[in-house]
C-alpha cells in the first residue's frame, strides 16, 4: 500500500488543483490532501473552510482521497500517516527551481520522495493568486475553480472591500 501526500495552500483550491488530486489518486492506494497552515502568510479562506472547499469539490468521486490540514512540517504529517511520497503539480512558471529545494529537505528530514505531475496544459495558467487578482478585478473566474469557491470568493472580497473602505 503506498500512501501519497499532496499538499498546499489551496487558497483557494484551483482546478489545476483539483485535476492533480484526481490524477494522483489513480496512482496511489491512499492520497492525503493536506491545507498547509504557513503562519507568515494571511490566507482568505480559514484553515477549515479551504479543507471543506476541497472535500465539496471533490464531491466523493475519490473514495481514496482524505483532505486534512496541518500547522507543521509536512514530513511530520507524512510519517504520521505513513506517506512514502508527496506529489506536486508542476506549471511552467517556474513552479520545479521553487519545488525541488524542498523536495530535497523533505527526503532529508523523514526519507519521503516528490513526485512531480505537470500540470495540464489547459489549466497550467491558473492559481490561487490569479483566481483572486482576476476576482478582485471583476473577472469571471469560472471554470479557474470549482463552482462552489465562487460564492465564497465573492463573499470574501465583498468583506475584503468592506474591510478597506472602513480604514479609509
């Protein structure tokens, strides 16, 4: 049995994102989506409301697919469920030179290899920072996310808005 992690931010989940779980799945007994919590950054969605986006994105087409979060090392959560492999998606924007230094601290940290899945062509544009820059402006971002972010992405600019004119 081979247990795979496939972490992120996911903020929001993307459908690159979802596209590299499912694939991933394919491949592997087990796959753990896992929310990384990184402290030094200020996420739009909550640590839970990006683990329930995912789980209703998913909608229980991957019966092998578990979504959790942590606040620590990825290697600590890997040995914690006995994961041997953590997959990334790769764009080519440059996503390998920022993922292969950490590939390489994680096999050092806990001996757990990264698998790199490049990213479908079609959806290779898309992330989370672009899904909110397009959403902050205006733009349509269907398509860019499951239909379920939408609402809540709006909802979260709206209040982001509001956020920003009280300060004036």
């Amino acid at each position: 049995m081979t247990i795979a992690v496939c972490p992120g931010s996911f903020d929001p989940v993307t459908a690159g994102h979802l596209d590299v779980i499912r694939r991933c799945s394919r491949f592997f007994t087990q796959v753990h989506v896992v929310v990384a919590v990184n402290a030094a950054k200020t996420p739009m969605f909550s640590e839970r409301t990006r683990v329930d986006i995912i789980r209703q994105a998913l909608g229980g087409t991957c019966d092998n697919v578990t979504v959790a979060s942590t606040d620590g090392l990825i290697t600590d959560y890997c040995k914690k469920v006995g994961a041997t492999v953590i997959v990334k998606g790769l764009r080519q924007n440059g996503d390998y030179e920022a993922e292969l230094g950490m590939a390489l601290v994680n096999r050092k940290l806990a001996d757990v290899e990264t698998l790199f899945l490049p990213a479908d062509p079609v959806l290779e544009h898309i992330s989370s920072s672009v899904v909110k820059d397009v959403a902050r402006h205006g733009g349509d971002v269907t398509g860019m996310v499951p239909d379920c972010v939408i609402p809540l992405l709006e909802h979260a600019l709206h209040e982001e808005e509001q956020e920003r004119q009280a300060g004036k």
